[in-house]
C-alpha cells in the first residue's frame, strides 16, 4: 500500500495544566507548521489545533484504542472516524505512542 497523507505531527508536547493544551508541528506539503491549542481534553486540544491551522472542519466521531499485545513493549493500533461533508473517513496508526497520527483525506 502507497499511503500518502495530507499532513503528519511530526512533533507534540503536551501540558496538562488547569485545561489541556497541545503544541503541535505539523508538516504539510514539506513546510513545518508550529502550532498550540487548548482543549477539554488532549484529544480535543489536537483537533482544534488541526482545525484551526489547516482551515479543515470535520467531526470526530470514532477513536478507540487497542493493545496489540500483553507486555510494555506492544504495538498499539489507534482507529479514528472523522465526518466531514455527509462522509465518513477512517484512519488507522500503529505505533507505541498513540498520539502520534496522521490523516488522510
């Protein structure tokens, strides 16, 4: 498979603080974009710093988290469904940090 993304995070930092809030650098079309936003949630921080950067509006609507073993060194697998215009689009990343993602639309 030739999976082409329309943006990666190539980097995050999360603060935890009184409301969560996220600094992102997202590479889009080989420019590197910092960016910070706040949220209810390190979830919800993410999205809105998508949305705000990129001019993208879209609704979450599936996110689970899987084990894809038993022990700390497991893989894990993160699904993610996204409306966006009367459409769904699902994502998928495997990885040991989850909220490393990328989006294809």
């Amino acid at each position: 498979m030739n999976f082409h993304p329309h943006f990666d995070i190539v980097d995050y930092q999360f603060n935890q603080g009184e409301q969560p809030e996220v600094n992102l650098t997202i590479l889009k079309d080989n420019q590197q974009i910092k960016t910070h936003s706040v949220g209810s949630g390190s979830l919800d921080a993410v999205n809105q710093a998508i949305k705000k950067t990129l001019g993208v509006t879209y609704t979450l609507e599936v996110y689970e988290q899987n084990s894809l073993g038993k022990n700390s060194k497991a893989q894990a697998c993160a699904q993610i469904g996204i409306a966006s215009q009367g459409k769904m689009y699902w994502g998928l990343a495997l990885t040991k940090i989850l909220s490393k993602l990328s989006y294809k639309h």
